[in-house]
C-alpha cells in the first residue's frame, strides 16, 4: 500500500498542487512475487499550501504500510497537527 496523505479542509488554507515525493527504489521481491516501492532510511514528502491567515494549524492524516522481507504489517494511519506562525 502507498504512502498518502489527507488533509483535513480548513477556510485558513488551501493545498497547491499534490504531496510530492523522492524517487522510491523499486525491486522485484521473492517473498511477495511481484516488484515492490519503498524508501530506504529516510524520505521527505512535500506539500505546499496557500494560508489565508495568520496563525494556521495544518491537520490530516498519514496512511501507511510497514514491510520486511518476509511479511508487512496492515495498514496503520496517524492523524497529525503541525501549527504554523
């Protein structure tokens, strides 16, 4: 499952454009018989937003999927909050 991002709406900002992210390494994985995306270490995903206000709390939530090489973990999701001055 891919990694993705909702943002909750908000009349204090707008999103410009979509979530962008790194070149993921791509391989094809025994375990599973099929090519398998995925970030080694760390990855950055980028959104812009437009805010209409001065003081704006950004919220949504982060779906993602773990995996090893031998099994993934379901699907999980975070809801996050990051204020911005």
């Amino acid at each position: 499952m891919k990694t993705t991002f909702t943002f909750a709406e908000s009349p204090a900002y707008s999103l410009s454009g979509t979530t962008t992210e790194p070149k993921a390494v791509t391989r094809y994985e025994k375990a599973f018989s099929m090519n398998v995306s995925y970030f080694e270490h760390v990855v950055v995903f980028r959104q812009k937003i437009r805010f209409k206000a001065g003081e704006v709390s950004v919220r949504g939530t982060l779906e993602y999927m773990t995996c090893n090489d031998q099994k993934c973990l379901p699907p999980d999701d975070i809801d996050f909050t990051i204020p911005v001055n």
